[in-house]
C-alpha cells in the first residue's frame, strides 16, 4: 500500500464526521420537537429515523470506499 492510498482511505473515512454531526442534529432537532408538541411523536419518529438513516449512509459509503482503498489493489 503506498502512501497515496492511506492518505485517499484516511479522508473518505472523514465522511463519518459529517454523519456525526448530521445525526446529532437531526436528534436535537427531534427531541426539542417532541418535548414541544407530545402528540406529534407519531408523526416525527418515522422521519426522524430515516433522516438518521440517510446520514448513517453516507458514513459507511466513506468506510466502503476506504476499505476499497486498501485492500482492492
């Protein structure tokens, strides 16, 4: 592996920072939404979790790619 391939596998698995980020705000947002309006957890869960879902993607394409990185030469 040279050091070109570490560096590429090293940024794409920086993708996850966003996905952190992403999803703790997503949780606030819903939490604070909830905390205001009780009866409309029916409505905002499901959008809350495919929400988190999405940006839980976008974190394990970047570990894909890096993984891709190393070890497919």
């Amino acid at each position: 592996m040279d050091v070109m391939t570490a560096i590429g596998a090293g940024i794409a698995v920086v993708s996850g920072v966003g996905a952190g980020i992403g999803i703790g705000i997503a949780t606030s947002g819903a939490v604070q939404a909830i905390s205001r309006n009780p009866e409309a957890t029916g409505k905002l869960l499901p959008m809350f979790f495919l929400g988190v879902a999405l940006a839980e993607s976008t974190a394990i394409y970047g570990l894909v790619v890096s993984i891709l990185l190393i070890f497919v030469k």
